[in-house]
C-alpha cells in the first residue's frame, strides 16, 4: 500500500513536471526570463545556478537576486515543480525579457505551452503502451499488422432491473464463462444465451485480481425498442494490441486525439446537466480517488498504470484549458480579453480574480477530497496502520 502511495506521487509528479517543462522551454524560446525552474514544491532546499562560468549554490529560502541566472532547485516536497517567470504578476513591464511586456501571442503560447505538453506526454505513453502492447476495444476490423493477444469479452454497461443488474455485475468486469463455456466472441455468446432462455446460469467474472461467481437468470427484455434474450448488459470485446514502434507512434497519436473529443464531449456534457439541473452522471474523483484509481491499475500491471497515466495527463490538460481564473485557460481569457479591447486590464483587478478563483478551487477540492475520504476511509486508515506498523 505504501508503494502504491509512493507511485501516485511519481505518475503526478511526472504529469506537473512535464507541464511545467512547457512553460520553462517556451519562455526561454520566446526571450523571456525564467527566474527559477524548480523540482518539487517549496520549501527549497537548495538551489544551483551558473554564474560566470561556474556553478553556484543557495542553500534553504535564501534570496536570490533579480539579475542572478535562473535558479535550478531542489524542493522540500517531491509533487511535480513549478516555474517562476519574471514578470508573470504583470510587473516589470517595461524589462525587455519580461512576460508582461511581450506581445500577446508570445504570453499566449508560453500560457498554453504546459497544456500541450500534457497532451504530448499522453501521445508518448500511449505510443509506448501501443509498442508493448495495450489494452484496448477490438472493433469490426484490427489492423492485420497488430498482434492480438489475450481476448477477453467485458460489460461496459449494466442496464437498470436487469437480471445482471439485480446479480451486482459492474462496468469494468470482464466475463470468464457462463454455464460453464467459454467464448471466443460476443456473437458466440449471445447465440448461447438465446438457446437458454429462462435457465438460471451461473457466470463467473474477473473484477480486479478476484474471480467472483454469480447465479444469473436470462430472459427476454426490452431495450431501446427491441426484444432481446440475456441478462442485460452491454459487452464490448477487448485484447492486449501490439504494434511495430513505427505503427505504434501513430496509433499513439490517433488514440490520444480519439480520447481527447471523447473528453471534451463528456466534459461538455456534464457542464451541460449541470446548467440545466440535470444528473451528471459521473462521479467527480479528487487526490484520494485518483490515488485509489492509481493502485488499481498498479495492481493490474505495468501497461495499465502506463494507460492510466496517459488519460491522467490528457484529462489533466483539458481540465487545465477550462476559462476558470487561476487555470491556464483563465489567464488566456484575459489575453483574449486584451487583444479584443486593445489594452490589458488592470493588473490588480486580474490579479484579485485569479486569487479567488484559487481560492474557489482550493475549496472544491478539499470538497472533493472530503467526499473521496468519506468513501474510501476504511481503506485509506487500514494503509496508515499497515505502513505505520500498527
């Protein structure tokens, strides 16, 4: 448990690094100053930086003067890094390597290059997971230069007063056999059900690590105008899919982009229910949840932790796009807003907005966390005590 704890902390600190890598490259391209490029949050433990040819160190928080090269540091806590880029509060205008006295265009691609980072780490792991093999949904026709391995059929939807719904079946859970045979296809296996209509079957499933059995009834139900036999879920038909590294970089970036208006439109859609009143549907996971959605896929393996990365990151990304004051997408509302009006708002005003939008997101995720706590107490108190030794 400790070192699914020590992993969530690596997969997170990898996606912020890496789009904080954005930022840091792009205002180094574009003539601006980076003042500090730091590893970890601060407190800073030490920092190194070069001056005339030769490197030196600042030990703890000790001030750095403005005109020092940029400071590369090492922070007391080890989530991700962060960049400091002179003149990112709008002072300093009138300095030549300052953000604030750049054209809009530069502020907006140095603004939007941590986005596209995200994005572009999501296109690497994938095109890695892909060069391995990745889990993944076998549609009419596979690619005949993939290699396919280890079909399984799994419910991606359990329909409500189903007999599947009534036996606890789940989303996610992948079907093992039915009275007792094993199946190739879907087809093959509706064809089985149809001939045992009525018959109480007992089907076991895989969820997780753990086979569970289950006594389930089939029979004929109605489902979106049409008359069908079974126990009343939705079975999509998946497999580990290897390509040639040469194949694989691009179904990385195909799949990334796929996933990315899958996102955006299920985003859109919750955004939209919330506005008219309607239920959302999904569940809304903070620090906790995704610490617990991390040990899942740790416990399922290496590509899955790989997979979940990926769609963090991506997820990640377009959360961090949004026009919410303090995101990315925020401060490139106001830069939009200037270019439109043709003079930048005042600094204390913008400043005073991205203040309580961080404020406002810092209340919603000790929301969110509360909620994750309440839900996955138990388990998170029984982690303290086995890695404390209680």
């Amino acid at each position: 448990m400790l070192i699914t704890l020590i992993i969530f902390i690596a997969v997170l600190s990898v996606i912020v690094f890496v789009h904080e890598i954005g930022h840091f490259y792009t205002a180094r391209r574009l003539g601006v100053k980076v003042e500090e490029f730091g590893l970890g949050l601060p407190p800073r433990i030490f920092g190194i930086r070069k001056v005339d040819g030769h490197f030196k160190f600042t030990w703890g928080r000790s001030a750095i003067d403005k005109d020092s090269p940029t400071v590369y540091s090492l922070n007391l806590f080890p989530i991700g890094g962060f960049v400091k880029i002179k003149g990112e509060g709008g002072e300093e205008a009138q300095s030549p390597d300052s953000f604030a006295g750049k054209a809009v265009w530069r502020r907006s691609a140095i603004i939007s290059a941590g986005v596209i980072m995200n994005v572009v780490l999501c296109m690497v792991l994938l095109s890695i997971g892909f060069g391995f093999g990745l889990p993944s949904a076998l549609g009419d026709k596979v690619d005949s230069r993939a290699v396919v391995s280890d079909k399984n059929i799994q419910v991606i939807e359990v329909i409500a007063n189903s007999p599947a719904k009534e036996a606890g079946l789940r989303a996610g859970d992948t079907i093992v056999s039915i009275g007792g045979q094993k199946f190739s296809d879907i087809k093959e296996l509706n064809s089985y059900l149809s001939s045992n209509e009525n018959q109480e079957l007992s089907v076991i499933i895989s969820r997780g690590q753990t086979e569970i059995t289950k006594s389930i009834k089939v029979k004929k139900y109605s489902f979106e105008n049409r008359e069908i036999i079974g126990f009343g879920v939705g079975l999509i038909e998946t497999a580990i899919v290897r390509y040639p590294w040469y194949l694989a970089i691009y179904k990385g970036i195909i799949a990334t982009f796929i996933w990315l208006a899958a996102i955006v439109v299920a985003f859109a859609t919750v955004i939209k229910n919330l506005v008219i009143g309607a239920p959302t549907g999904v569940e809304v996971a903070g620090p906790v949840g995704i610490a617990v959605l991390t040990g899942q896929a740790v416990n399922l393996g290496f590509i899955h932790l790989l997979q979940f990365t990926a769609l963090l990151s991506l997820n990640l990304a377009i959360i961090n796009i949004l026009p919410f004051p303090a995101l990315d997408g925020g401060r490139l509302l106001f830069l939009v807003i200037e270019k439109i009006r043709g003079r930048s708002i005042k600094r204390e005003w913008e400043n005073l907005v991205h203040n309580i939008g961080f404020v406002l997101l810092m209340i919603l995720i000790l929301f969110v966390t509360f909620s994750d706590v309440t839900k996955y107490g138990g388990g998170l108190w029984r982690v303290i005590r086995n890695s404390v030794g209680f």
